[in-house]
C-alpha cells in the first residue's frame, strides 16, 4: 500500500530533521548493543537505522539534497 502526501518544503525539512534524530539514537543504541555483545539488539536497532535512513534519502532526494 502507498500512501500520499503533499508537504510543503519546510514540512519536509522538519521530517528530515526527525528523522536524523531517531537515525543517531537507533545508531547509538546499535553501538551500546555491540559493546554488551547482544547480537539480537544490534541486529534490530541496525535494521531501523538502516530503514530510517532510506527514508530520509527519499526526503532529501524530493528536496534536491
């Protein structure tokens, strides 16, 4: 299912800004994941890090970024 929206570029931005900061927590929660050896949790928080920064690159590519 796809799903559309109109955003005005300032909406955009803000997603994009959001986004960054739910990427650099998942990126982060990955790092300490590693660092106790829990391979589960580093293989979840990396996934939704990946995904995240799929979705900004969409954003930003709409943007000319």
């Amino acid at each position: 299912m796809a799903i559309k929206l109109t955003l005005t570029e300032d909406e955009t931005e803000i997603l994009i800004d959001a986004l960054e900061a739910d990427l650099e927590g998942y990126l982060e929660s990955a790092k300490e994941a590693r660092g106790n050896n829990n391979r589960e949790d580093v293989k979840t928080f990396t996934e939704a890090a990946e995904r995240i920064q799929a979705i900004k690159g969409k954003l930003e590519a709409l943007l000319g970024n």
